[in-house]
C-alpha cells in the first residue's frame, strides 16, 4: 500500500474514535499466526489486509467487526479460523 494511502487511514481511525475502535500494534499477532492462518484457508491473505493485522490486529467499524486472527487455536475460536469478508480489501 502507498504511504498516501496508509496516512489516510491513520487520519480516518483518529479522528472517528467514536465510530471507530481498533487495536494498536501492541495487541498484533505475529506473522506466525497470519501465516498459519493462510495455511488454514488454502490461499494468501491480501497485503493490505495483513498491514491491517500488524498495524490495528482487528476492531470494528461501527458495530461491524473487521476480523482478525487472536492467537488462539483457531479450531477453539467462536466462528472457526476466521470469517472474512475480504471485498474491502
């Protein structure tokens, strides 16, 4: 993803904190689980939706949640590895 493009991001998150509600990169997975979790699904998660992982590891929009990978055993996760609903990516 551009710099352009990861800067506005960061402005939308921060000025919507009462819309928006994401992790900080202290609460990533690492990429040890992302790739687990590839390996899981059979296929490469999209750049930009692992740049989510590392930068905010997951949250919600609204009351919508964008998934993420918890670090838990994914056969004992609600919902299974994960549900991902990757058109906004």
């Amino acid at each position: 993803m551009s710099q352009v493009i990861v800067q506005r991001i960061r402005e939308l998150v921060s000025l919507n904190p009462d819309v928006v509600c994401f992790g900080s990169e202290a609460d990533q997975v690492g990429d040890d689980w992302i790739k687990k979790a590839e390996q899981k699904l059979g296929f490469e998660l999209p750049r930009s939706y692992k740049w989510f992982l590392n930068t905010y590891a997951g949250g919600e929009i609204g009351a919508e949640e964008v998934y993420s990978i918890y670090g838990v055993d994914f056969e004992s996760v609600n919902g299974g590895i994960l549900s991902i609903n990757i058109s906004w990516v």
